[in-house]
C-alpha cells in the first residue's frame, strides 16, 4: 500500500473527502518527524513507538579481511511495533493458514 493507496482506505472508512485526509496525513509525518527530530520518542498506543536512538563508537571487524577497525559514533530511527499491533497483524496471518 502506498500513500495514494492510504489516503483513500482513509477517506473510505471516515468518510472524509481525500484532499482533507492528505493532508492530515502530511501533518501526522511532519509532526512525529519535527518530536523524533527534537530528541522525543511518538508513542501511538497500540500501533507503534518512533524514537531516535544514539550508538556509541565501538570497534568492529573488516569482514573481508578480519582487521579491528572503529565505528564511528551516530543516531538512527528506531521504529518498534507495539503489542496490539503486532497481535493483530500476527493473528490475521496465523487465521489464513
């Protein structure tokens, strides 16, 4: 599903016209992107938690040729399902088998 796709599930089952749900949705991103950016972890009860984490520098391996070599330190996104989301995805698969 694409976001083209989504916007109209969404106006489908809100009844809602498309241009509003747009850009709703456009708000949505733009705000959990700006808190995730900001350092604040968005929480979405029974769907999903966006936070940013920091990785310190650590010393890794070459694969290729087995030599220590440092990793720079960084931040990444970490987005983790949450438990109601993940039930309900997983129950609907195990349903179709």
């Amino acid at each position: 599903m694409n976001r083209r796709d989504l916007v109209l599930a969404i106006a489908e089952k809100t009844e809602l016209d498309r241009k509003t749900v747009d850009a709703t949705l456009a708000a949505f991103v733009d705000v959990v992107t700006e808190s995730v950016k900001a350092g604040d972890p968005v929480a979405i009860t029974g769907f999903a938690k966006f936070a940013r984490v920091d990785r310190a520098a650590r010393m890794g391996r070459n694969p290729q040729t087995g030599e220590p070599i440092k990793i720079a330190a960084k931040s990444v996104v970490k987005i983790t399902p949450l438990k109601a989301f993940k039930d309900a995805v997983l129950s609907a698969k195990a349903k179709k088998k």
